[in-house]
C-alpha cells in the first residue's frame, strides 16, 4: 500500500499540529537512475514497521539559508544518489520518509520503501528528520517541533503494530538527531493525553477531568479569606451542592 497523495491527520489531533502544511515531494524528488529505493530493497510491509525514529539532517541553518525547502531536498537527494559510502553505484535517493523544514512536512518516500536511514535497522523503522544541525549549531524551532510532533502522528496512524519512537543515536552510535528525545517523549505523552481527552467516546471524561479541575479553582477560593472572589465561590459551591442534595446524591450531615 502506498501513501496517498492527500494525507489526512488523526481526527484529534490538536488544532496547533493538524493545521502543520504537508506537502509532497515524491514526485519531483530524483532517483537512481539505475534504481529506486523499492526496486533496490523490495517493499516493506507496513505490519513490519513498528519504530519511528527522529534524525536532523546535520546541514547547519547557516550553511542552507539560500535554499527554499524544494531545493535543499533536492540537493540531499542528490548528494545520497552521488555517495558511493553505501553502494558502489550510490544510493538510490532521498535517505529518509519525512523532512521537516521551516515548519512544512515534506513526504519523501513511500513507507514500503526501505531506505538507508540507521545502518542495520532500516527493516522496521520509518526515519522523519528536521533540516538543522542540532548537535552542533542550531536549536529547534517552535515550528519545526510542532511540525515534527504532527508528522509522528501522521505516520504512527498507517503503522498497526507501532511499539516506539526512538532518537537515531538511541539505535547506533550517532550525534543525530541533536535535540533532546526526552523532551520529545514527555511533549508527545501530554499531547496523547489531550487528545484521548477529545476523542468522542471519550467526552464525558473530557468533562469529568474539566470539572474536577473548576471545582478545585471555586473550592480554593471559597476557603481563601484573602481572595477577592471568596463569597462568590462559596455561592457558586452552594448551588452545585443543592443539586446533589435534590438529585439525591448528597446528604449534608
Ligand atoms: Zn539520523
């Protein structure tokens, strides 16, 4: 199965990451032309990729600044087609499924593609990489890490048996990807949890964990002699209590 052409985010998604700009290069991206990635390798299957891993691609801010997004991939896909590190007659393209670049994700291969990405673990990982050296010179964008975050969900959605996300260097010894993964792991579990939160079968305890926390505010302000909204709170307090009380669930002792 190959990634469709219009690629849609996970229906929850947090409004800041599904409006993140997808666009895709796979088609103006050059090959080989003695070969394609699938044509090299074969075609994964997508129950076989359980692990996204995160990379930058080390070309620092500074040394790309006269690029636009189209050009610089371009450029790094030739530059793997010219490299004979890996294969005699060079790779086959574009080194990884996803590039993030001034906020945009960029499709740059198919899933089922087997690209070289961390030597020796490219079986079962799809490789998404932020343009930056972040070992080195630069330091992640809000933009880019937004857009970083929505393109983890857009990809774990096509992997059914998805396990993990890793930093290439947690897989062989490498400086990449540059920015730290334990930031990256605590951002994505709160954005989980904010999203479980809006799932539809999830709504009544969307609204049970929102108004646990508006009765802790009016509950704190109700027994704060110095705050300025005490007797309101208490009133408030008051009425939701007469509720429970005629509804049957509470009875003052
Ligand atoms: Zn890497």
């Amino acid at each position: 199965m190959t990634l469709p052409t219009t690629l849609t985010y996970p229906s929850n998604l947090l409004s800041n990451l599904s409006s993140v700009q997808i666009v895709d290069l796979r088609p103006v991206l050059p090959t080989n032309p003695k070969y394609t990635w699938e044509s090299l390798n074969g075609f994964r299957n997508l129950n076989d990729l359980t692990t996204i891993v995160f990379h930058h691609d080390a070309l620092s801010k500074a040394s790309t600044r006269g690029y636009d997004n189209r050009t610089l991939a371009t450029r790094i896909a030739q530059s793997h087609i010219n490299t004979k590190k890996n294969r005699s007659e060079g790779d086959a393209g574009f080194p990884y499924h996803a590039w993030i670049r001034n906020g945009v994700i960029h499709i740059t291969n198919n899933l089922e593609a087997l690209t070289y990405g961390v030597a020796s673990n490219n079986g079962y990982t799809v490789h998404i990489c932020v343009s930056g050296d972040y070992a080195n010179h630069d330091t992640l964008t809000d933009q880019d890490r937004n857009a970083l975050y929505a393109a983890y969900f857009l990809y774990k959605q096509w992997l059914p048996k998805f396990r993990q996300l890793m930093g290439h260097k947690e897989l062989s010894p490498t400086a990449c990807p540059g920015y730290d993964m334990a930031k990256v792991r605590k951002d994505i579990a709160s954005i989980e949890l904010e999203m479980s939160l809006n799932n539809t079968p999830n709504t009544a305890l969307a609204r049970i964990f929102g108004f646990h926390t508006r009765y802790q505010d009016l509950y704190n302000k109700a027994v704060n002699a110095k705050d300025p909204n005490q007797a309101a709170a208490q009133a408030k307090l008051l009425d939701i209590i007469q509720v429970a009380i005629d509804k049957g669930y509470y009875v003052p002792q």
